[in-house]
C-alpha cells in the first residue's frame, strides 16, 4: 500500500470514529422532546419537570465545555473521547432503569455532561490529527454528522417512543456507543501526554459555577421572568464568577481554558458571526414549531415533515460546502449564506396565518442552505487560524460560547414572542366582529413575524464582520507572492 492509499485510510478511519460519537450525542439531544407526553404520563410529572430533561441535559453540556481543552492536553484527546463515549453509553443505559422522574432527569444530566466532552473534543480531534489541506472537508463531515442528527431526530424519536417505548430512545443509544468506542480505539491515534501541567482547581470552580448560573438564567429566563429576583441573581452570580475567572486564567501560566486564543482576530471574528449564525438558527427552530403547531394547529408530525427537507437539503450540502471551501476560501461561502439567511428571514417576517406548509417548508430549507454554506466556513476560518498546540482550548471556548448563544437565543427569542404577542393581542381585542381564537392566532402569527425580522437585524451585523475574514486571509497570500 503507498502512502498516499494510507493516509486516505486513516483520513476516513479517523471521520469515522468522529462521526460516530458526534453523531450519536447531537441525535440524543433530538428525540426526547416527541415523549414528553408519554414521560409525564408515565411518571405523573409536571411539563416543567419533564423539561429538565433537556435544560438539564444542555445545561450539563455548557458547563464542562472548558474544560475539554485541559483534559485533552493532559489525557491525551483519544482517552478522553474514549472516557466520553463510554460514560454516555453508560447513562444511557441507566437512563433505560429509571424509577422515577428524578432519577431520569439526573441520569439524563449526567449524560450530558458526557455529551458536553464529546462535541468539542471530535472538533479537536480534526486539528489535530488530520493534514491542514484536509481539514476543510474533514470540518464538512463533522458537520454533517451535527446535522443528520436534528433531522431525523424528532421523527425517529417519535416512531421509536409509539411502538417500542420511551426506554427505546435511550437503548439506541447503547449499539452505536459500544461500536463508537471500539472504533475509536482502533482507528485513533494516540498523542503525547502533557504531564507538565497542574490542575487549577479554582478555575475549575468559577468556570462551573459561571457557566450554571450564566445557562440557568438564559434557559429559565422566560419563564421566571426576565426582571425575576432568581433569574436576576443566577445572572449577577454567573457573570462576577465568570469575570473573576477571566482575570484569574490571564494571570496564569498554565491556565486551565488558555483565553489567549482570542488575541488572534480571525478567531474572535469567526466566533461572533458563529454566534449569530446560532442564533439565526434557533430562531427558525422555536418559531416555526410554534406557528405551525399553535397557530395553523398541525400535528408534531406535520411539524417534523415541514422542517425534514430543510434538514436534509442542509446535511446534504455538507461535503459540497466542503469541497467548495478548498477553491474559494471561507468569504463567498459565508457572505452567500449569511445572505441567504437575511432573505430568507425577511419572507419568514411577513408569513400569514393562511401560509401553506409548502411555504413554510420551502423559506425554512433555504434558511437552511444559508446555515449550510456559512457554518462550516466559519467554524474552520476561526479554528484553522490557531496553533495545533492551542486547538483543544479553541474548541471549549467555542462550544462554551456556543452553548451560551442558544440558550440565550432560546430564552430571549421566547420572551420576545410572548410580549409580542401579548402587545398585538391587546391591538386586535378592540375588534368585535372577530372569535377570540381568531385574535389569539393572528397575535401569535404577527409575533411570529416581529420575532423574524429581529432576526434579519442580527445576520445583517454578520456582513462588515464577513468583510474583516476576507482582509485577514489576503494578507498572507499578498506576503508570499511579494517573496
């Protein structure tokens, strides 16, 4: 075998160990909210209870984002993917024995703390085991993998929840975890371990407290009350605790998240227009739920079927956007899908209560492409700017700010649509020749629409922030052919 046939080998040996475990975490994430019905009949829970299965779950999976990056140095990235794979697996399986509510929802959180090692630490694993040429399509693979999973996720959820049981959600989890970690035990290579390093135990803290406090109050938000005495103090708690780490791991020689990464602008930039490209994307997927469901009053299947070719269309661009970002660089592809998603957020804000699904449908898959052509880009524009040596802490920032973005979007986009909808109800209820279910659905849709066209204003900042990525990546070229 020539080397070349090798290292093609290992190439699709080390996607293939990524894409399992990257897979199988984000499709975990995806199948649970179809049965909350069925937990709360089950258990005889509250829906405020059952949904701690997923504000548990992300929650769990923000707070141990920073940390990957020490661990990975320490460990070496292999171990702690294979530790992360096994400790899901493991939860998942509990998970399938629970015997109450309680023990389902720790179980679940525990599992996303397992969950929160995983994402970041396959991203790492691209910068630092695969050739720098390759990495752009590498990065379109590892987005797939994020992308098959929400888009067969609810309607799996719920044909595996009608015919097998809620428990069957959580044992699919235990075939694919087993053959993830065989494969990444075979197909990994191992690093060199840092053993140089001390735990900073006190970092570890503030960081974990921060990030509670900080998600806590962005995910209950709306539902305590934005102006509420205990979202206000999570939100006090999490940012002195957060700046007092900031100041702490500056200060430090070996910190325990390396913050210097952000002295590189390429990555700062990439970063800010990934957060907007993540808050682009829950806005679709929080508003189009609601208004087909509770405005148009469709079934969840509907639902799923109205949001599947956007999902599909967007998995399927991947490794297109992948080859692409090899010829044209990361500023046609982000500056098209940034684009893209300002049009299609624009028609989405002038959608009507007699709006098709077809209509829906077919807005929501463009938004989708955008989502598709600029994700990637920008996630590798940002990453492949910084040291091999500093990609581990690269990506627990990444994730960790991530993490954060959504539920921030989550919580405030929720918020926004409530008072939105309350404003337009009390404009409408002055007219006496219209039902009150009438009122209650127009209010909702013209919420629905504020709410869109917020976010055009949002994707419109991307566009200067597009412009600086482009001036950073000509530079080095301009400089070799001056040599």
């Amino acid at each position: 075998m020539t080397s070349s046939s090798s290292g093609k080998s290992a190439f699709w040996f080390i996607i293939l160990a990524i894409f399992f475990g990257n897979f199988m975490s984000i499709l975990s994430s995806t199948t649970i909210n179809v049965a909350f019905p069925i937990f709360m009949k089950d258990f005889g829970a509250e829906l405020g209870k059952v949904q701690w299965m997923i504000t548990g779950f992300l929650l769990a999976t923000g707070v141990v984002a920073p940390i990957v990056g020490y661990f990975g140095d320490r460990f070496s990235y292999k171990r702690l993917y294979i530790f992360a794979l096994s400790g899901f697996t493991l939860f998942s399986a509990l998970c399938t024995v629970a015997w109450s509510i309680d023990t389902l929802i720790l179980f679940r959180i525990l599992q996303g703390v397992f969950s929160g090692l995983i994402i970041p630490t396959t991203l790492t694993m691209i910068y630092q085991f695969i050739e720098k040429d390759r990495q752009p399509f590498a990065m379109s693979l590892w987005s797939l993998s994020s992308m098959l999973a929400p888009a067969f996720g609810p309607t799996l959820g719920g044909l595996l929840t009608e015919y097998f049981g809620w428990q069957s959600l959580f044992l699919l989890n235990l075939p694919l975890g087993i053959a993830a970690v065989v494969v990444a035990f075979k197909c990994l290579p191992y690093q060199s371990i840092n053993t140089s390093k001390t735990f900073d135990f006190p970092g570890f803290i503030t960081v974990l407290l921060s990030s509670s406090f900080i998600i806590l109050s962005f995910t209950e938000g709306n539902g305590w009350g934005w102006t509420n005495w205990k979202t206000l103090i999570c939100l006090l708690i999490g940012i002195a605790t957060l700046i007092y780490f900031i100041r702490r791991e500056l200060g430090l020689a070996n910190p325990l998240l390396n913050l210097s990464v952000f002295r590189t602008s390429r990555f700062t930039y990439s970063l800010i227009i990934n957060c907007i490209i993540t808050a682009s994307l829950y806005s679709g997927t929080l508003l189009i739920p609601v208004f087909v469901q509770d405005v148009q009053h469709s079934t969840p299947l509907v639902t799923a079927l109205v949001l599947l070719p956007g999902s599909l269309v967007m998995a399927l661009c991947s490794p297109v956007v992948g080859k692409l970002y090899s010829r044209t660089g990361p500023f046609p592809l982000i500056m098209g899908g940034v684009l893209l998603l300002i049009a299609s957020n624009w028609e989405l804000s002038h959608i009507s209560l007699q709006a098709s699904h077809v209509y829906v449908a077919g807005w929501m898959t463009l938004r989708y492409v955008g989502i598709s052509l600029a994700f990637m880009p920008v996630m590798n524009a940002g990453m492949s700017s910084i040291s091999k040596e500093r990609s581990g802490h690269a990506s627990s920032v990444t994730n960790w700010v991530r993490q954060a973005t959504g539920a921030l979007s989550i919580g405030v986009f929720s918020s926004l649509l409530a008072a939105r909808s309350l404003v337009h109800q009390k404009e409408l209820s002055g007219a006496s020749s219209v039902s009150t279910s009438f009122i209650r659905d127009q209010s909702m849709t013209l919420a629905v629409q504020d709410v869109f066209l917020i976010a055009v204003f949002i994707c419109i900042v991307a566009i200067p922030l597009t412009f600086v990525l482009k001036e950073k990546r000509n530079k080095p070229q301009q400089a070799v052919l001056q040599e």
